[in-house]
C-alpha cells in the first residue's frame, strides 16, 4: 500500500513539476537538493487554508516551511537551478480571486490555558483583535492601491514599474483592513497611516531581472518619478546600503535597496518576520504561504533558523501593527527579572524582545530605571548630554524598533552610523544641512579623536541627485597604504561609502546556506533566563567551598554570572567574609572590578566590613593582571613602532626615487589646510562626556583591564575604599 509521503508526492509533481530532485549545477556543491512535496500548490495555499477550518494553521503550513527552507538552500547554493526560472515559485497572487477565503482565524482565549497564553509575547489588546472569520486583508486590488497611494502620498504615482517591487512594511500595512473608526475619510486614514499605525514608516523598493547598468537607469527613473509625483523639493541620498529619495513630511523617504535580485520570489523569501513577505509589482501583491497565515493568525512565529540581528525590532515593530508574536519553547518562570534594568543596547535575544513587550520606547526604559534608583535611594542621571545630540523632531528617533525589513544589522542611531532624519521640521535642504554637518564632524582634524591614528576619510552618506551619488562625491579619499590603514579601511567600509556606487553582490536575501544568522535556543534566551546560580549562591552563603570549587571546574558554568539582584558570586563571597571562596573564584576567573548596583566593587566592599585578607587577596591579583596588561601594552607599542618606522622607511624611498617632488606634495597639503580652515571655522570641538551610569544593573565589559586604581570611587557615593573603611570604622 503506498504511504502518505508517496502519494504527497506524486500530487507534488502533478502540482509543480519542479518538486522533484535537482542536482547542482555547481561543481564545487555536490549535494542534491529537493523541494519537498506540498499537499496543495503554492498558489493555490489561500484556497487551502480556508478549506482546512478544522486543523490549526501552523500544522497546515509545516509543509510549507520546510518547502520555504530548500528554497533559500536553492537561492543560496544554486541560483542557476532550472527550479528557479520561476519567478513566483513561493509565491501566492492574492487579488486572483482567492482574496475572500483570507479570512481571520482568532485565538479561542477562553479555551487557552494560562501556560498556552503565556508563549505569546506582546499580546493584542481587546480593541485589536478581529472577529473570528473577519477580513484578514482587504477586499479588492483597488482597495490596496488607494490605500498605499494614501500610504506613501502618491510619491510613487509616476513610476513605471517594470523591474521593481515595493516590499515588506509598506505592503503589509496597505494590506491591513482600516478600523471603521479610521475608514470614514481620507483625511481620517490619512491621520490613522501617520500619527497612528506607522509614523516612521519608509516605503522600500527592491530591483529584479536586472544588471547593473539597467538598475543605475533604474534608479535615476525612480528619482524622476518621486520628483514629478511631489510638490516639494525634493533629495537622493546614497548610505552604504540603500538610495534614499527624501522629500518633505508627510511624504515618506522611499528607499531603493542596493541589491540585485533574480525574481519577487527571492526578494520575498529573504525577509525573517512571517508577515512582511509581502510585494507589490503595480498590478498585483504577492505573499509567502507563511505571510497569509500570519494575517489570518495575527500572528508572528518565532523561527530561530531566520533570525537575522535585528530580528527582535521588527517583530516589535509588527506588534504595533495587530501582529502579535508566538514561540512556543517560552517559559517565562525562568526569565530573570533584571534583564528590565540593563542597557538596552547590550540586551540581545530573547531578553530584548521582552523587554520590548513592556518598555517598547526609550522614554518607558528610562521612566522604569528611574523609578528604581529612586526606590534603591539612588542619585538621578542627568541625561541632559546625551539628549542635545539628538535632532528635535525626527519622528525616526522616537519609533527604536522602526527597521527595514532587509537590514541586515540593528541600525542605531549614534555618531557614527546614518539615519536619514524624518519629520515636520526636515525639509529636503534642512535634511541635507544635518547630511553635511554629520560628514564635516566626522572628517575634520580638529574633531579627530586621540585614538585615530590614519588619515581616512569617513563618509556616512553622498546626497544630491541620482546622478551625484551614483558616482564619486569627494573625489579625494586617501587610498590606504600600510596594513594598519588597510584593515581600519576595511572594517569602516562595512559603514562608510566611497567611490562610484556598487551593488551588493555576495548572499542575496541574506540567505547564508539556507539560513540567515541561526543561533541555538540556549544561545537565544541566554540573557533572558536565570541561569543555575542559585545553589551557588547558596553554597557561597553557607562557606562550601568544596561545592564551589566543584561547580567552577564544570563546563559552561560562568562565574560572572549575577543573581536576581544583580550581584556576582565574588561580591557575595565577599558580603559574607569567606576569603577562601573569593579566592576560588578569582582563580576560576572572577572579574574583581565588577560592580554592584550602587557603583561599588569588591574592593570598597572589603573596606566597608574590615575584611583585610580579602583585601590583600584582591590586592595581588589586581596588581598580577596590571603587569600583565603592562606586557601587552608594551608589546603593542613595539609592533606599532615598527610599522610606523616602516612606513617611514617606504617614505623615504619614494622620496630618493623622486616619485613625488617635496614642492608639489607642499601644495596639496596647504590646499588641504586652506579648505578645511573655510569649511570649519563656524564649528567648536567640544569633547563628549562620559555617559552616564543610567542603568542599574551594570555590563561587564570583558575587554576591560581587570586591575584597581585604589582611588576608584563609587557611583552614587563617590568614596574610595579609604573612605569606606573609615566609614565602617575600621582604623587601626
């Protein structure tokens, strides 16, 4: 009798004669890959879901995943494949008459247990949720088109749209059914688009079928389409990633993606979040069979073999969309409690997206961390630096989780990175105005920081016209020359532009052998969970040393590990006076320059109690590792010596060649000087201070030399341990 797997694949290949073995078209892959067999045709998969009413959705797109993930192997490994010749292999026309089975299939939350309820993070609220068999997209093409020209302000109405695609978060809001509350009037929607569902919002584009001279032609036409389509003036900016056309709020900057796919489909299936594999072709909108079931769900699915860096923004940034997100591996007994009170930046993984679920924006993270320093009688922070270098009124500050749906890394905004500003305020000459100012801080000499030791230049972005930044803005860019300047080039081209414009050519999609950044579950909910330090702490408490010396020889266990309260094994070990357990742990590796909420380290906890041998212990190890940064010091300075000299040394052989004559190398460096003088003589350096100790639970930062200067003081107090030990009482 033949087995369901046979008879699914037979209907495969009947359905898609593709679905079949496909040897590699590369000599260097020898592995085969197949597209699994699908119990109904991609196309077909809207029509399939409403019929099958009765099974859950994420049983029914099981197939479809596993599908999905050979088809990122064939992206990845063979796109040559004859599989790939269609375009919309996973792709699902959703205007083709099967808009009216997408209907919504809500959660039974009366059924649900409290333990089913608790895998969902970032929970819709009452007033999102759709009735059971609403709408889950709108009803008509026409109906999607008047809301996206709505959406983007009609910037896009000239286009010919031949060869692009608007993808991701543009489409997807588009595609959502408006609250009658919103429906009644243009201007309402208009509101409900800006102020309301998606205020940051950018519409991207993404260019197919096409080589790199027609995507430069491509390109230029966008730009006269926007500039025909706007009222106001309008600006391309070129960043290392993508062509920026900026005009005047409310228009929204569309940006062109600076890659070059094969087909929609690729586009598509490159993208992590379920409900962004979405585009637009000007005649139709497609989707993935994993973004239809996630509007039917409302849902987002956690999939850890697509998460990219940035993963947890977006899932965020859907969530204030009617789209909340599922992973069904989440305890939430064991998720530390502390992860609210550490840096925002540093919070990766499972811990940020939760922290997202309560503290979405930067004012709710501090308004919290605030509210415990007050609790711990803890001094407040003066954010009064750090808020002057932000721009009044850029919308895309206020909206963190706002990114791309093809970044490939968390964009933050800082110094040193481009975010093209957003808002009532930013014109397109204003916005050029905070381009130039930006390049002119980075690249002037009197703003160059101690450190920088190469004369490169750092361009976050080029603007003008298409036909500006497609080409070479400065034209002077030193060339790198010695291997110091060779590796910094290289590690700042990851950021900075130069030169003429190219695409990005290597792993489109982000698809890395069929994965994006795949990480372990362990690896991903490292940050969220507590780990096993309770018995430790307990052991530490109780004098145990064999326990613990037992615990720190066992694989994976760390010793830097804080507890609930944000305290490491050492400074417990220390609160309790067991000097031999200290030195256990220092010897395993303990950092003795961690500290605790307050500010204070071992060291000033010592003091404090009078335990004078813990005192010396932390003494000694603090000046070993001080010889031992000495040495690497010293050995650092040698080798940067001995490159300096030998770059001297090529000096001056070119100079006894008479390659370059010493008049005309004159010239060059006093016309250098002149223009900088011309361009700078408005701007006062002015040196950043130190950021302030914000939040409460600090990071331990490995890199840092683990050694005490004795004077170190505490944060909230602002004693030494001199101070403390006299505080405590202990003279002798």
């Amino acid at each position: 009798m033949p087995s369901l797997r046979t008879n699914l694949e037979k209907l495969a290949v009947e359905q898609n004669p593709n679905a079949k073995r496909q040897k590699s078209s590369s000599p260097e892959i020898e592995a085969v890959l197949e597209l699994p067999p699908l119990p109904a045709a991609v196309k077909d998969f809207a029509q399939y879901l409403s019929n099958a009413k009765d099974t859950p959705v994420p049983e029914l797109l099981e197939p479809y995943h596993a599908y999905e993930a050979e088809l990122r192997k064939f992206y990845a490994q063979q796109p040559d494949d004859p599989v790939l010749k269609d375009g919309h292999i996973n792709m699902v026309p959703i205007f083709a008459g099967q808009e009216s089975s997408l209907k919504v299939r809500a959660r039974k939350l009366d059924a649900e247990t409290d333990a089913e309820k608790e895998k969902y993070i970032m929970g819709l609220s009452k007033a999102d949720r759709k009735p059971d068999g609403s709408p889950a997209v709108v009803t008509s093409l026409k109906e999607f088109q008047s809301n996206f020209n709505l959406f983007s302000e009609s910037s896009l109405s000239e286009l010919d749209w031949s060869n692009v695609v608007a993808a991701g978060s543009s489409v997807t809001t588009a595609l959502l059914p408006v609250p009658e509350k919103w429906s009644g009037s243009k201007k309402s929607l208009r509101e409900y688009y800006h102020d309301r569902l998606a205020p940051a919002s950018d519409v991207d584009l993404f260019l197919y079928g096409l080589n790199e001279e027609e995507a430069l032609e491509k390109i230029k036409h966008i730009e006269t389409a926007v500039k025909d389509s706007v009222l106001h003036e309008v600006t391309t900016i070129r960043t290392k990633n993508a062509i920026t056309i900026a005009s005047q709020y409310p228009t929204r900057h569309v940006q062109i993606v600076l890659r070059l796919y094969d087909s929609i489909s690729q586009i598509i299936t490159g993208f992590d979040v379920d409900c962004a594999c979405v585009a637009y072709d000007g005649n139709e909108v497609y989707g993935s069979p994993r973004a239809l079931a996630a509007f039917s769900t409302q849902t987002n699915t956690i999939d850890l073999t697509r998460r990219s860096p940035s993963y947890e923004n977006r899932l965020s940034k859907y969530s204030h969309r009617g789209f909340e997100v599922h992973w069904p591996d989440l305890d939430r007994s064991r998720v530390d409690p502390t992860i609210f009170e550490r840096a925002f930046r540093k919070t990766l993984g499972l811990s940020r997206l939760l922290v997202l679920e309560k503290l979405p924006q930067t004012v709710d993270r501090e308004r919290y961390t605030d509210e415990r320093r007050k609790e711990r009688g803890r001094p407040a922070v003066d954010r009064h630096v750090r808020d002057q270098h932000k721009l009044f009124g850029n919308i895309k500050d206020e909206q963190e989780d706002e990114v791309a749906d093809w970044a490939e890394e968390d964009q933050v905004s800082n110094y040193h990175t481009m975010v093209v500003p957003y808002g009532k305020r930013f014109t397109a000459r204003k916005i050029e105005r905070v381009l130039y100012t930006k390049d002119l801080l980075l690249n002037s000499e009197w703003n160059r920081p101690k450190e920088r030791e190469v004369d490169l230049h750092r361009h976050p972005c080029f603007f003008g016209t298409a036909e500006d930044v497609l080409g070479d803005c400065c034209g002077f860019c030193p060339v790198p020359k010695t291997d110091e300047e060779i590796e910094i080039a290289e590690e700042e081209s990851k950021t900075y532009i130069s030169g003429s414009l190219t695409f990005v050519k290597d792993d489109p999609g982000r698809q890395e052998i069929g994965s994006f950044n795949p990480i372990t579950t362990d690896d991903w909910t490292e940050m969220a969970y507590v780990g096993n330090t309770q018995m430790l702490c307990q052991a530490i408490v109780d004098g145990d040393i064999d326990y613990i010396t037992s615990w720190c020889e066992q694989e994976g266990n760390d010793v830097n590990t804080r507890d609930y309260v944000g305290r490491a094994p050492l400074h417990l070990a220390v609160i309790n006076g067991h000097a031999d357990i200290a030195k256990v742990l220092i010897d395993n590796g303990a950092k003795i320059i961690a500290r605790l909420l307050d500010g204070r380290c071992a060291l000033h906890i010592a003091a404090q109690l009078g335990h004078a041998d813990i005192i010396k212990i932390l003494m000694d190890k603090s000046l070993a590792n001080e010889e031992e940064e000495a040495e690497k010091e010293d050995k650092l300075r040698a080798a940067k010596l001995a490159a300096k000299k030998s770059k001297n040394d090529d000096v001056e052989m070119e100079d006894a060649d008479g390659s370059d004559s010493e008049g005309s190398g004159m010239e060059v460096e006093t016309e250098d000087d002149s223009d900088n003088d011309s361009e700078t003589q408005g701007f006062t350096k002015v040196k950043e201070a130190a950021p302030g100790e914000s939040n409460d639970i600090p990071d331990d930062d490995e890199d840092e030399p683990d050694f005490y200067d004795i004077n170190v003081v505490a944060w909230d107090l602002q004693c030494t341990a001199l101070h403390f030990a006299i505080l405590g009482g202990h003279i002798p």
